[in-house]
C-alpha cells in the first residue's frame, strides 16, 4: 500500500515505484473513475488498438455481440465487487 497527498491544487503525486511498475512516464494519460467509496486510476490508452480478430480468433463464442457500454458496465461491476 503507498499513501499519498492531496495538494492544495488537487493535484496527487504517484509514488515512484507505481509509475516504474506501470510504465507510466511524465504527460502519461489516465482516467479516473469514481467507484463510490475511492477512485480507480488506469491508463488512457495502454495498448494500440487492435480488433478482436488479431487478438482472440482461436476464442470461439455464438451468442449475441455484446456492446462497448454492456462490457464497461461488466467490468465496472467487478471492480466495485472486487475493492468493497
């Protein structure tokens, strides 16, 4: 666990370590989503962008595509079950 400090500015340094583990250099983007009780930091844009045949053509699935907001809906519901 690494504590940090809110400045008057509302600006948070992120400890050396997180930012070597992560890669993160300086001018780095990230977005911040409220969770409720916390926030939860992630990269912009951590990998190029890519489509789902260069990346999981050998998964096969049959049901109904689900959408980029039912997925991020998903994923936000585990993170919260994740970090309660």
């Amino acid at each position: 666990m690494h504590t940090m400090k809110l400045s008057s500015k509302g600006q948070v340094i992120i400890p050396k370590l997180l930012r070597d583990t992560h890669h993160w250099e300086p001018g780095q983007e990230l977005l911040a989503f409220d969770m409720g009780d916390g926030i939860l930091i992630k990269p912009k844009k951590p990998f190029p962008e890519t489509d789902i045949n260069q990346v999981a053509s050998c998964l096969k699935y049959s049901g109904k595509a689900k959408t980029l907001a039912e997925i991020e809906e998903a994923i936000g519901r585990g993170v919260q079950e994740t970090f309660k």
